[in-house]
C-alpha cells in the first residue's frame, strides 16, 4: 500500500523545518571549532556517522584532523559538537550529569523498544529508578552469580563440542551461542527464569534479539533519519503517537516490547502471588523489584509498565553486551595465538591450584587472579566499545573544559567551549577509548599488555571501569557493570580452557557495523546479519 503526502502535510513540514532553522540560530556559534564539511545540508554529517564503512573510521579521522573535539553538522544544517576530551567527557557525564539529558530522538527509540525503564528515564526518575536498583547490583551480591555463569559456559561448551564434531571444518558462529547464553543467565540471575535459550534454538524471544539490531537500526534511509529527527522538535504528547506510525522498524521495535511484556508480567505477578516472605534475604532484581512496590514510600514503588520495562532494559542490555564484548575478545585472540596461548597456560596454572584445595570451580578471587585474562578483557572493551556514540544535549548555557586545546577556525588554542541551551552533543566513546595520549602510542592496536604499563594517576578520571568510556560514567554509569565483569571472566576462563580459537577464510572481512551498537558484519556476507565464525577446536593438554 503506497502512502500519499497530503499538501497540508507537506505545509506543515515546511513550517517545522522554518521553527528548526529559527531555533538553532538563537544558539551560539560554533563556527570557531573546525570540522568536516557536511555532505548534506539537511542530514548533516549524521547520515555518515550511521553509514561509515566501519565503527569509529570517521572518528578517528576527524580526530587526527581536529583534536579530540569538533564541530559537525546534525539535521537541517545545525551545529553540534562531538567530543572524545576526557575532561568534557568528565564535565558532561560526571559534574553535570543530569544538566545533559539524552538526545530524544535517539532516546524516544528506546522508548519504543524497551519501556520507560532505567535506560530512558532522566532527572529525578532516573534518581527514583536507580535508587530502587541499586541494592540488587553490589559488588557481594554480584559475587554470588559466579556459579550461573559457569554452568551456562558449560552448556555453551557442550553445544559447542557437538558441533565441531559434526562439521569438518569446526567453524561455530561463536556470536549467536554466546547471545543465547547471555539471555539465559540475565533471566535467571536477575528474574530467576531460564529463558531456555541454548536449549530451546526456536525460541522466539532470542531469534527476535538475535536479528532486530540488524534489522532496525542498521544503515538507516534517510527519509528515516530525518523523520526520527523531527522527534525532538515536537511536545511529549505528539511523540506518543509515534508509536502508531506505519513504518517496518517501529513495528519490529514494539513487536519485540510487546512480547518481552508477554514473558515479564507473567512472570512478575507470579513471583508476587508468592508473597514478599518467600523472597526474604533475596536482592536479586525481581525481588527488589517485590519489595519496592511493596514498600510504603510511594516514590519507591514503580507503576506496571516501568516495572516490565526495568526487567527488559535490564535484560535487552545484558545480553547484548557481554555477548558481543566475548565475540570480539575471542576474534583478538583468534588473530593473536601467542597471547591466548599465554591465557590458557594462566588459567590451567589456576585450576591445579583448584584441585589441590579441594574444589571444583573457579571463585571470584580465582579469576581475579587471572591478570592476564582480564587485561584481555579491559583491551577488548577498551578496543571494540559495543556503544560507540552516545548522544546529548545541553540542558541549559553552560562552558565546557577540554583538557586537550584544540585550534579554533582562526588559529586561536581553544580550551573551553560556550554552549546555549538545547545544543547537541556527540561523546565518541571509540575516539576517547583510541587517545594516545591516554592509552600509548600504539592505541590503534590491540594489545592487552598495555594495562600492566599505565599510570592512571595521570589520567583524567572518567569511567567507572579501568578509566574506560565502555561503561560509561557519572551518575548515568552502567548499573550492571560489574555483573558483566564477572561474566565475561567466568565464561572466557571456561571457553579458553577447552577451545583453541582461529581465524576462518572470512576473519579479514568482518567489520564493525555501525547500528547505535556494534555488530560484526562480514562483508559481502551482509544477508547473515550480525555473524562472528570462527574455528573452534578443543584445546590440547600440554
């Protein structure tokens, strides 16, 4: 069914575009940051930054041509600065946290797709929400996941180990396992619920998370484009009815919310037909969630649909990216043999210190132990940021610091940069997480033993993690950063202990997508989808 413009539509777009133009002329200028010349004047250098041939490519350029701050051009011609500065990323994301709300386009589309949880809640809902979560994410409480994530790695293996049974040449889509297993534990960690993702491989909640990434936000048109960036222009009230928009993505957005709501309020009053007794002692997420809304603070309690939405925020975000963050760890030491060589000898010196006391399993000191493990980790977190962008804006005038001068349009070193009210930003986590200046001169490669040489007392302070962007920082941090630590070093120590891990005829051509988070792509292969093959192989006894 083709859609006909009616001229009163046509009119009324005109007349928004006017009220753009007019608006972001009462901003200041920032014709005295240099940066790229934009291609188009109405999708800006936006429709690069979603089209560039790889994650990060223009950054990086744009960085060597500029510094680490510079002006681009966003829809219709307006300015906007993108920023990897530490000490901007610092002011915005740490000092003035809530002064520099989400862009709404971007977060109207997590509104579509996962509910008005954590993710997209600002000010003092993102107070209230964060304060109710809390308790469930401790570092003690965390510890105790640490046997769920060995278990899953276990049924990972053994799928695994079937498969290169049954193909002669062991090539495992180690993304697609590795998501399934994520989706798993974040169920029966935060909901106590088995998803049965690894053993179910029809289940439709993991083939729907599995592809709508590619499918959704991957390359978007450009008639795409500039209606979601007529979202931000527009009152609250007629952005609700986005929803009702006849376009492919947004159905697929709200499908996908609509059947996480189908598993979540099942699930949820079930738990709560039980009774707040029979989660006593209990802090993980569904019984905070319990006990929040049965607390007599009326601000503690959450209404239904942030209460499905928090368990799907926190689900969608979860298994997304430690999925994604293993994938790419274990393509780095596909390609780097003598480093996972080192790790797996690491890790077997730890598992005799095991059987010689008498235990089974890895214990959270165990694989704190693994140092090498981990640095392979914080590099790969460091290198292959699974959110890339993240986009604000100014809540109100402000200045923002730069730690590193820039040179102005006219020649003039530029350490601070005035900002109106309403101006867009771009923070570019993969640019920050690329400074030499930061990480060594080799910042362009991956190398973990970079982490033994730092000195992070002459850094600026800015992640939550190890001073990395990949997590995010400030008050708007990653809430499930430590939960995704654990898993990551429990599931790797398990997978390298038994696998040998090498590249396929099709290593050299994956690259990362650009899709508001990272997806491996292999080029000339797109009709895959999100795909990491590797040779996978069990590991020998030495």
């Amino acid at each position: 069914m083709a859609y006909q413009v009616s001229p009163a539509a046509l009119l009324a777009l005109a007349a928004l575009v006017i009220v753009l133009v007019l608006r972001a002329s009462r901003r200041k200028s920032l014709k005295f940051l240099r940066g790229p010349d934009a291609p188009s004047r109405l999708l800006g250098n936006e429709h690069q930054l979603f089209h560039q041939s790889e994650t990060g490519y223009l950054d990086f350029q744009w960085m060597r041509e500029y510094g680490s701050t510079w002006r681009i051009r966003t829809f219709f011609g307006a300015e906007q600065i993108m920023t990897a500065d530490p000490k901007a990323l610092q002011h915005i994301l740490q000092k003035s946290s809530y002064n520099y709300p989400k862009r709404v386009d971007v977060n109207t589309l997590t509104l579509l797709q996962l509910g008005p949880g954590i993710l997209w809640a600002e000010g003092s809902m993102h107070q209230r929400h964060r304060k109710v979560m809390n308790p469930a994410f401790s570092a003690q409480q965390l510890r105790t996941f640490v046997p769920l994530f060995q278990r899953t790695a276990a049924k990972v293996i053994e799928h695994w180990k079937t498969q290169i049974a049954e193909k002669s040449d062991g090539v495992v889509l180690v993304n697609k396992w590795l998501a399934r297993g994520a989706l798993d534990i974040i169920g029966q960690a935060a909901f106590d619920y088995d998803f049965g993702a690894l053993d179910n491989m029809e289940n439709p909640l993991a083939k729907e998370y599995s592809t709508i990434i590619h499918d959704v936000l991957l390359y978007p048109t450009p008639f795409t484009m500039l209606y979601r960036s007529l979202w931000q222009y527009v009152p609250e009230s007629v952005r609700n009815l986005v929803k009702y928009t006849p376009m492919h993505s947004l159905r697929r957005m709200q499908k996908l919310n609509e059947m996480f709501k189908g598993v979540g309020r099942a699930l949820y009053y079930s738990n709560a037909a039980e009774g707040i007794a029979s989660r006593e002692g209990k802090r993980d997420v569904m019984s905070v969630l319990l006990k929040a809304n049965n607390s007599e603070n009326a601000r503690a309690r959450l209404g239904e649909e942030e209460l499905l939405a928090q368990m799907h925020h926190l689900t969608s975000a979860g298994q997304e990216t430690t999925s994604s963050t293993l994938s790419w760890m274990l393509f780095e030491l596909s390609k780097h043999p003598e480093y996972q060589a080192r790790i797996r000898q690491e890790i077997r010196a730890v598992r005799a210190l095991v059987v010689e006391r008498g235990d089974t399993e890895f214990t959270p000191e165990d694989l704190d132990s693994m140092k090498y493990t981990l640095a392979a980790i914080k590099e790969t977190l460091r290198f292959h940021p699974i959110a890339y962008h993240l986009w604000r804006y100014a809540g109100q005038d402000d200045v923002i610091p730069l730690s590193d001068p820039v040179t102005g349009a006219d020649g003039t070193v530029i350490s601070e940069i005035p900002v109106s009210a309403g101006q867009p930003i771009i923070i570019s986590i993969c640019g920050y997480n690329r400074l030499p200046h930061v990480w060594g001169d080799d910042a362009d490669q991956w190398n973990p033993e970079r982490f033994f040489q730092l000195d992070s007392e002459k850094q600026v302070k800015v992640g939550v993690y190890s001073n990395l962007m990949t997590f995010s920082a400030g008050v708007r941090g990653c809430i499930g950063w430590r939960f995704a630590l654990y898993q990551l070093q429990a599931v790797s120590a398990e997978l390298l202990e038994t696998f040998e891990f090498s590249p396929t005829d099709d290593t050299t051509r994956i690259k990362r997508a650009p899709a508001v988070v990272m997806l491996p792509i292999i080029e000339g292969k797109e009709e895959l989808g999100s795909a990491m093959p590797l040779r996978v192989s069990l590991a020998r006894v030495q």
